[in-house]
C-alpha cells in the first residue's frame, strides 16, 4: 500500500491501477539545513501507536530516535499525510543536470516508507498490517503515474574569483556555492475500492512552494507463498484506514484526468525495441525481485534518441502485470502514438484542481516490456514527452 515493494503477478491484467547559525549536518541521502537551536528541541511529532508483529501488543513509537532529528520529515496535525524534504545530489541527475525520472521515482519511494514508519503504521519496513502478517500477505504495485512540471537540478553558483597568499604565490580560487534545488514532498494513502488501495504524492519546490509534479499510484494484496492476487478483507482494512484521511484526497482531482487512462496493448512489430536487457544484481528489492523504478528505465531505453536529445519526459504511466526475476530475460518495445489531448500543466499550489494547456510540442508513446523467452507481457505504459526548455 505504501512502500514500493515487488510488482503484481499476471493476474493483474483487468486491473487499471532546503545564516549563519546554521549547522549543515551530511546524512548518507541528503544534507540537511538544521539551526543550533533546533538540535536541542525534543521532537515535536505526536506519538502513534506501533502493533508488535509478536504479540500483537500496543506501545508508543519513539519519535525522537536519531533517523528522525536528521530526517526533514514530518507529519502533517492532521496525523494523516507527510511531508519530507530532499536536496538533489549530483549523483542523481543526468546530462542536463536535473534529477532523472527514476531519480523521482526512488524519492517517492523513499518518502512512502518514511510516511509508515513515522505514523507507526508498520513494523516490517513493508507497510504490512498485523493481520497481513500473520497471513503471508504483501501489496504489490499494479499501477503507477508521475507528472513531472519542473525537474528539480543539481547546480553551482559561481561567485567569482579570491586571491590567496601561498607562500611566494598568489594563486586565484573559485568561489562556487551550491545551490541545489530541494524538493518537498507530500505524501498520503487511502483505500481503493474492494481490490487494494492507492497512495498519491505532490511535489513542491521548496523555496517558491510551487507544485512541479504530481504522483499516484494503485495497490493490491498478493499472497507471498502462492504469488496470487487476494481481495482485500474488511479485517486488513480496518487495520489501515485509521492511518489514511476521512475524506478522499485526489493528487489528481480532475475528471477525466490522465491518470486514469487505460493503456492498450502494444502490438508487434513495434516502431522501436531495445531486446535482451538483463536484470543486475543492484536491481533487485527486498523482497528479491526486480524493483519497479527499474522498469522505467527499461521503458526508456527503447526510446529513439532524436526524442531523448530535444524533449523531457513529463508523463508516465506504468501497468504492472508480471513480476520479474533475476534470471528473466527482457525486451523493451515502444511504438509512437497521436496524443488524444495535450498534455496539461498543473499550476496550483495546495493541490487544488488547476490547469492550463501547455501546447502542442509534445510527443506520446505506448511501450511494452515483455519476456524474450516467450513473449509474455511484463509491463504495459505510456510516456508523454514536451520540448525541452532552457532553465
């Protein structure tokens, strides 16, 4: 429901789914801008309640661990959503010096998992309740859709030129700040019909507060031993709704929207194909199977260059079908498609339902990923692509 875990089974296929008195501390994912004072204040977060996975026990969660003072995490007084801030590094942006897609999608990830740990929700780090346990039931990804406005970017200022005395040598430095965009990113879960549940994401930037993206995604239950899909019972349920808002909270409130649009089959002969990608060691989860950001850069690699040299991608929707082992073999198809409608930029702030046409500069593809072997479909998405612009 939260956390990305392993992908959903072939049975899925019905299924549409950032002063001085500043202390700037290094963490292994992030540097973090904290005040002097701000590390002697106790955490502020309220306490929630965690289920032993043994006992089934009740205890409060120790929210002033030190993860949670190096975090930039937080959640929100409705207890519900969560927010937490991320700087770009350099090491997750591509040659034009902004985050990649798949740098985003780790990110959602990341913030997902933060979001049940905070609240107290699971104790397996896999957004399990106590009854899905005890039961051998996990949620797999069955659909995931990114709408990205303004990629986030890695950059230095220069400042200019200092000289300085080195023994009988004046050498000349250059004075460069760094001044990396940060992200923040919103995050919340709720249920989804009878077959699973959904979790959404806003991204802001974190100095104007301006909305430069927007995620959804579907989930449902598979049984760990059997790999079959399994209905959501009223037990599971009741378990995790009191984590998800009373109301219902859309990232992407709009009818008609592009989040729910179906993806029809790719057929062969596809105009292009990338074949014979081989999953590597570093692409496997926790759960031992191909984790699902790797998909997308599959999906990408069998995009024509002329495409990837003079646009950005700004949609992307994924259909998870089949799951993907180490040793499977897979070919990566994709096929041009005329768009049905342009792509529209979302320019609200708090998440309202604001749009505004962006023009016509854009270009569609249908993909499909399937297996070398014997042609069964992994994957099935969708990418939009616009012009790219100078930042």
């Amino acid at each position: 429901m939260l956390k990305l875990s392993c992908n959903v089974t072939n049975n899925l296929h019905t299924f549409s789914f950032f002063s001085d008195s500043s202390l700037f501390i290094p963490v292994n994912r992030r540097t973090i801008a904290v005040s002097s004072s701000q590390l002697r204040k106790p955490a502020l977060d309220p306490l929630r309640a965690v289920i032993s996975a043994d006992q089934g026990s009740i205890s409060p969660v120790n929210s002033c661990t030190p993860a949670d003072r190096l975090r930039a995490g937080r959640l929100m007084e409705d207890g519900y959503s969560y927010k937490e801030k991320f700087i770009v590094r350099s090491y997750e942006v591509g040659i034009n010096k902004t985050a990649t897609v798949e740098t985003i999608a780790n990110l959602l990830q990341e913030v997902a998992c933060n979001h049940v740990q905070k609240c107290g929700f699971s104790t397996d780090g896999f957004a399990t309740t106590l009854t899905m346990r005890k039961l051998h039931l996990i949620w797999v990804t069955a659909r995931m859709h990114i709408e990205i406005y303004k990629y986030p970017a890695w950059y230095f200022l220069f400042l200019g030129h200092f000289w300085r005395s080195e023994f009988v040598n004046l050498k000349a430095y250059s004075y460069l700040v760094n001044r990396s965009d940060v992200v923040e990113i919103e995050t919340w879960c709720q249920s989804e019909g009878r077959i699973g549940t959904r979790r959404d994401w806003i991204l802001r930037d974190s100095a104007t507060n301006e909305v430069i993206g927007r995620a959804t995604s579907k989930w449902v239950m598979m049984n760990q031993d059997t790999r079959r899909l399994q209905r959501v019972t009223d037990e599971v349920r009741d378990e995790y709704l009191v984590f998800c808002p009373r109301e219902p909270r859309l990232a992407f409130p709009e009818e008609n929207n592009s989040s729910l649009k179906k993806i029809p089959k790719l057929e062969d002969p596809a105009q292009y194909s990338m074949l014979e990608l081989k999953p590597r060691r570093a692409d496997l989860d926790m759960n031992q199977h191909v984790n699902n950001v790797t998909y997308i850069g599959w999906v990408l690699e069998s995009i024509p260059q002329e495409i990837i040299d003079t646009h950005e991608l700004q949609v992307i929707t994924l259909d998870y079908r089949r799951e993907c082992q180490q040793d499977d073999i897979v070919d990566s198809l994709t096929t041009s498609e005329i768009p049905d409608d342009p792509i529209s930029k979302f320019t609200g702030t708090n998440g309202s339902a604001m749009s505004s046409i962006q023009g016509h500069n854009e270009s569609q593809f249908l993909h499909m990923l399937r297996l070398s072997e014997n042609g069964q479909e992994i994957n099935r998405g969708r990418t939009q692509w616009r012009k790219k612009s100078s930042r």
